[in-house]
C-alpha cells in the first residue's frame, strides 16, 4: 500500500524450485506470468 504514486519502480523477483530426487536428469522450461494491477 502506498500513499503516492512510484514510478520507474525496480524489484527483484526470485524463484527457488527445491530439488526433486524423482526427476530426470535434463534442461527444464516454464513461463511465469506475474499480473501488476492499480486499484
């Protein structure tokens, strides 16, 4: 919540998957999608 508006904002998003042991071994994708919306 802010009481004013920011602009040119910048942060730091980071994901941390935790290991699966019953993976197989190899290269993974996946897309994020991350919604930013004014009230």
């Amino acid at each position: 919540v802010r009481s004013s508006a920011q602009f040119n904002k910048t942060a730091t998003v980071a994901v941390t998957v935790p290991a699966n042991a019953q993976a197989i071994a190899g290269s993974y994708t996946d897309t994020l999608t991350i919604t930013i919306q004014g009230r």
